[in-house]
C-alpha cells in the first residue's frame, strides 16, 4: 500500500515559482525608472545647497570687502570657503561644494562668469530668459554680475545651478508653469 501523506507535502511547483519570479522582475523592473527620478531630485536638492552656500559665501565677501567681485578665481572668493584664509599671501584657497554629479569638489572655473545686460536680467526665472542656459556640464554654476551705469564695481549677483543636463535647475509653480531656479540679492 502507498503511502499518501508523502504526496501531500507542502511547497511550491515549478510553475508557481517561475511566476513569483516573474512577478517580482516586473515589480522590480517598474522600480529602477522611478529611483533614477529619485536620484536626479536628490541631486538637484545637493546643487540647490551648494548654491545657497555660495550665496552666503558672496555675501560674506561683501560684507567684508564692500563690493561683489566679478569672478570667482581672480577675485578670490574661494578663500572665503571653509578652510579658506583670505587674509593670507597669497590667499589661500577653502574646500569648494562638491558637485552631486562627479562627486568631485568643484573648480574655480567651474563658476562660470556672465554678465548681465539689465538689473531685472539678475533676477529673472522666465522660461528662455537670461538665466534660462544651457550646455554647460552637470554640476556647475553661472555666476553673473551687473554693473550700473558708470560704476567700476558690479552692483548686483545672480547664481544659477546647472542640472544633469547641463541646464538651469527648473522648478514647477502650483500652476505647472516652469520657472529657473536663480539666487539673487
């Protein structure tokens, strides 16, 4: 006589697991689009910190020279970074912000300089304005400068962030209207 509890062991047939595979390959191939989504955003959130840390760097310069300089490597805003000792001779150079892209602390020549036509150009977060760029590398920043009429030194700063796609960092109104993300003062 057979035995028939040997037939009723608990487990899983070949066919039942090739479907839970199968199952957890779609979940898992709909996933990684979405956590590539993710990493750009966080990305960005890095480059929109790096920019805020220049800004203050900018204005730290500012408050201590009584100007804004028009560049970032011949006027030695690098030694205003941690690290830095502007007071040196020559200056010495501070930690720059790391670019979320490379990974690699970022250049002088990486800020790159502009300088804009009108005061309102500074400031300006239109779609295909002056702050609208692109071709750069992921990771940089435009730094741009106004000079008043007749002035020797320039007046006004304006920061813009690249992307991963070497363009201005974009943001989303509540309407859906897209705006380039610029710090200004």
């Amino acid at each position: 006589m057979i035995n028939k509890s040997i037939y009723k062991e608990k487990g899983f047939t070949l066919i039942e697991t090739l479907i839970i595979i199968l199952i957890l390959g779609i979940i898992l191939g709909m996933s990684i689009p979405n956590y590539n989504v993710v990493r750009e955003r966080a990305r960005i959130g890095a480059q929109k910190m790096n920019m805020y840390n220049v800004a203050q760097v900018i204005e730290y310069f500012h408050a201590e020279r009584g100007y804004y300089a028009e560049d970032f490597y011949e006027d030695e805003y690098g030694s205003y970074f941690p690290g830095g000792d502007p007071y040196a001779d020559p200056p010495v150079m501070g930690k720059l912000p790391r670019n979320p892209w490379t990974g690699n602390n970022l250049e002088p020549d990486e800020f790159n300089p502009d300088w804009y036509e009108n005061a309102s150009d500074v400031s300006n977060t239109e779609l295909y304005g002056p702050n609208d760029e692109d071709g750069y590398n992921a990771g940089e920043m435009r730094y741009g400068v106004w000079y008043p009429p007749g002035a020797n030194r320039p007046q006004l700063w304006g920061l813009i962030g690249m992307d991963g796609n070497g363009r201005s960092i974009r943001q989303y109104t509540s309407e859906g209207t897209t705006v380039i993300f610029v710090i200004h003062n």
